[in-house]
C-alpha cells in the first residue's frame, strides 16, 4: 500500500507540475510516464517505512493524513531531476523532520490497533546484596 497515489499527487501539485516533472522522453511524449512515478512513490515508500519500522507494526490498516502530506512532499522532491525550488526542498526537509521526530515517539500516528513498540523493559532492576550500615561494619569511621 502506497502512502500516497499518483492521483493524489496531481490533486495537490496540478497535473501541469506532474507532467514537467514525470515527462522524460525524448522529445517529449505530452504524458505523465507512469512508470517514473510508481518508482519514485516505491522510493518514498521505503524511506516513510525505514522511519516507521522502529515504532509501528508495518504495513499500517489505514494510512493518516500527516503521511500523506508527508509522502506528497517526499516524492514532488524525488521527482526533481534538477535542484526544485525553495519551497519544495523546504518541505522535503520538514516532512524529514517530522519523520524523525515520529520515529522517536515526540509525534504519535493515530492509527488503531497500532500501539509504538514498548523498549523491553518496565524499569530498572537492580540486583545486589543488602548492605546494613551497623556500628559494628562502620568502625573505624564513626
């Protein structure tokens, strides 16, 4: 399941943006080359879930909104053969960030049924002999 769709990426962008971007053909054939953008979707895929794996079971039930928008940004950014505009590498780097923060546990995903992976360990045990301050061990020192 692809966090976003190449539909959902000319709703956002316009199929005019889409078209410069997935159009390689020499000289160029007037379409978006679907295959280009079903590898770079795979691409983003991979990175969302390398972020994700630590913390959610993969692959999720439903897919939330703040992924799509994370996975929208990733790919018009993979998109670009050439350097894209500000706005475009600036929300690359924010979708990044919000990645890294989800994989940390700062930002939590809603996804039902899905609880972040638990650490391993309820506390700390501590296992060493008892060690009774008496006048008869402290002498010398009292």
């Amino acid at each position: 399941m692809s966090y976003v769709s190449q539909q959902q990426l000319i709703d956002r962008f316009g199929s005019r943006t889409l078209l410069q971007l997935a159009d390689r053909a020499d000289p160029p054939a007037g379409t978006i080359d679907a295959a280009i953008v079903s590898r770079v979707l795979a691409d983003t895929d991979a990175v969302i879930d390398g972020y994700l794996a630590g913390r959610y079971a993969l692959p999720l039930s439903a897919t939330p909104p703040l992924l799509i928008d994370i996975a929208a940004a990733i790919a018009i950014y993979k998109l670009h053969v050439y350097a894209p505009d500000k706005k475009i590498e600036d929300d690359y780097r924010d979708a990044i960030a919000t990645l890294t923060k989800i994989s940390t546990g700062v930002v939590q995903l809603p996804v039902a049924g899905v609880a972040p992976a638990a650490s391993g360990s309820a506390g700390v045990e501590v296992t060493d002999r008892d060690r009774d301050i008496t006048p008869e061990n402290m002498r010398g020192f009292i």
